[in-house]
C-alpha cells in the first residue's frame, strides 16, 4: 500500500513537473488496455471490410467509454470517486477469416487529490468495458460485410499502468 502512495506521489510530481504552458496542467491517469478476438465465417477478412469493422468497433469503443462516463456521473462505477474515461487507441490485427482488436482507456481522477481513487475507478471502469452487454449490439455491424462473433463473449483485461500526459 505504502508503495503505491509514493509511485502516486511521484507520478504526480513528474506530471506537475513537465507541464510546458501554464494552460495545460497534466494529471496522472490510469490507462486500461483490453483486446478480444473475432471471426467471420466462411470468408477471409478483405482489406475493404477491415477498415469497416475497425471503424465499427472504434465507433461502439467511444459510446461504450460514454456510457461508462454516464454511469459514474450517476454513481453506479466508481462509487465515492470523481473520475472520467477518455477513448484511447484502437488497433486490429487481421489473419485469414480471425482479426484481434486491441484497445485502452485513459481514467483520469477529477483533480489531483483522487488519484487513488482514479485507480480504484480503473478497475470499475475496466470491468464495464470487458462485458459485452454494455456495448452497443452488434458491437461490429460491419454493413456490406460478412457477420463478426467475438469469441469469448466478453473482452480480456490485457493490463494497466498510470501515465501522464503533457
């Protein structure tokens, strides 16, 4: 616990300590990264219909990081703690007929007094992300392509780490 209060400390006076404008201050954040994987049957995933399922996912990513903002706005994530997501990066690897989409979520605390509560959000946050009822059905439309199923039916936690932007 003690070592985790020192990192937080420390984070947080890098943070404060690369600000270059006055107008930007950086706060310390957690970034969550999760990736699942998805098949199209019986066809090879075509170069034209990845762009679209990426665009897809990315566009079911961002409403998904929405509602989970809604949901803490209205306390039922991150009891107790002020904190918001922000969509990160979304990228896809694609083989054959099966592609796997990485992606992540900065969590960051509403002012720097709840840092540890930006972790402990984290993990909310994190959860919310990984169930597949919270996205938008059909979490891939993919219009003009072949049907996606994502198997598993629920998103792998890849790992998490504080950050600080700049």
């Amino acid at each position: 616990m003690l070592h985790r209060i020192v990192v937080a400390v420390v984070l947080l006076l890098v943070c404060e300590a690369v600000a270059e404008t006055p107008l930007i201050i950086p706060r310390p954040h957690v970034v969550v990264v999760l990736n699942g994987t998805y098949t199209t049957s019986p066809d090879v995933i075509t170069f034209a219909c990845s762009e679209v399922y990426m665009n897809d996912f990315r566009n079911s990513f961002e409403i998904t990081v929405g509602r989970a903002n809604d949901a803490i706005e209205r306390g039922q994530l991150c009891v107790g703690s002020l904190a918001n997501g922000i969509p990160g990066d979304v990228s896809q690897t694609v083989s054959g007929s099966v592609a796997r989409v990485d992606f992540g979520t900065a969590v960051f605390p509403s002012d720097s007094n709840s840092i540890r509560g930006a972790e402990i959000c984290s993990y909310d946050v994190q959860g919310f992300l990984q169930t597949f009822s919270n996205w938008p059905q059909p979490i891939i439309p993919g219009y003009g392509c072949p049907p996606v199923t994502f198997t598993p039916e629920a998103f792998d936690w890849v790992k998490s780490e504080w950050g600080c932007l700049s």
